[in-house]
C-alpha cells in the first residue's frame, strides 16, 4: 500500500508540475512511432489540437517509465464535430525496447495496446501491436522511422497491416523538420509534415504540422497544434 501511495503521490507532482507549466523526448506529433520510450524513473505529456474539415480533436497521452524499458501510456480524446456532436476515445499502450537506438545505428522497439471507443455501439475497441526500427545517420542530424504493425477493428471485425514510413531532421540546434506517410493495407495513404522545436531542450516541445489523405486533399485535410512536456527522473 506504502508503494502504491508513493507511485500515486509521484503522479500527483508531476501534473502538477505540468499545469504549472514548467516541465520534457520523443515522436509527437509523428503517428509513425520510434524506437525510444521516456527516459528510466521519468514521464512525459504529450497533447495537441487536431482541426480537421469538419471536427477538432483534444488529444492527451500521459506515460510514464516505471522500470526502465517499459513505457506505460494511458490517455485520450475528446473530438467536437462541427453539428455540436462529440465522441471519445481512451488509449492504452505499453511499449518496450528490443533494441536501444544508437548514434549512427539503428533500434527495435515493441508497442501493443487498445483504442477504446465508449460513445460507440457495445463500447469498441481497436487492438493493435506495432514494431517500429529506426536509424541514426549523421550523428544523429537524421533520423529514418519505419513501421510494420496489425490492427484489429471492432466494429468491422477486420484484421488490418499497418504501415509507417517517417523522417526528422535537424534544421538548427533547437528545431527539426518532420515528415511521414502512413497507412493499412487497404485505402489510401496519408501524409504529415511539420516543424518542432524544443522551448526548452530536453524539457518542453512545442510542435505544428500540416496533414492529409493521399489524392482528397479537399476533405482529408488537418492541422495540428501540439505541446508535449518531459519530466525528469523522479519515479521511486
């Protein structure tokens, strides 16, 4: 119980520290995820807005490393369409590294986890496992994210591959350039680029992007606005 406690109360500060506005390392706003998890004994809040045609999303993604190569996430969604209707979505994931991403090398990592969706008929929920490898080149000034994944979609009872291609590149010390396509083995692709830049390195992110499906650039368009904050190690 002493433990839970001390885990509860570790939490505690560290929203704290976030809505006092003074917390910090990994992908959003990318969805093609990287072989990197928060840091041992540490977390990170990762949140945005995404404005779609018809409807904006609010996203936040709490995770936290309790053990050193687990990263725990739980967080969601709230989407406002533009009819005054709303929708939610919860998000659970874990994520592991099955090999570290070097300078100059490359790393593997592991995530699996569960979308629910409570306002949907028989509350769904999307399962879904991902393996993303990623490498370093140029000292890190470049680096190159693939994914392979399954998703297995409630509602349609489908089983789905999923794709992920992404780059970041460094423009100056403090900010990088950002792009992607990703997609399922059936439908069309979509794409994402942007700017992020660290306010304060290692510690706060801010980050923007423009996105949209592959050939309905009229009505799969959205922008994104995101903040994401890292915390140092302070877990017990």
């Amino acid at each position: 119980m002493k433990k839970i406690l001390k885990v509860c109360l570790a939490w505690a500060c560290v929203c704290c520290t976030v809505l006092a506005g003074s917390l910090a390392q990994a992908a959003r706003p990318m969805i093609t995820d990287d072989a990197r998890i928060t840091d041992s004994k540490a977390c990170q809040l990762e949140s945005w807005v995404k404005r779609n045609r018809d409807s904006t999303e609010y996203w936040a993604l709490p995770a936290c490393n309790f053990t050193g190569n687990l990263e725990l996430t739980l967080g969601g969604a709230v989407t406002h369409d533009d009819s005054g209707a709303h929708t939610s979505d919860i998000v659970m994931q874990g994520k592991t590294l099955l090999r570290p991403l070097e300078t100059n090398g490359w790393g593997m990592a592991l995530s699996f986890g569960m979308d629910r969706h409570p306002d949907m008929e028989r509350s769904g929920r999307d399962w879904y496992a991902n393996v993303p490898i990623s490498f370093s080149l140029r000292d890190d000034q470049f680096i190159l994210h693939t994914n392979i994944g399954w998703l297995r979609e409630q509602e349609s009872r489908d089983n789905r591959l999923t794709w992920g291609l992404g780059s970041e590149t460094q423009l100056t010390e403090k900010t990088w350039l950002i792009a992607e396509t990703f997609g399922q083995d059936r439908g069309a692709a979509s794409y994402q680029f942007g700017l992020r830049h660290w306010l304060l390195v290692d510690r706060i992110q801010i980050d923007t992007t423009y996105g949209s499906h592959v050939g309905n650039h009229s009505s799969g368009q959205w922008i994104s606005l995101g903040l994401r904050l890292l915390a140092p190690p302070f877990l017990p």
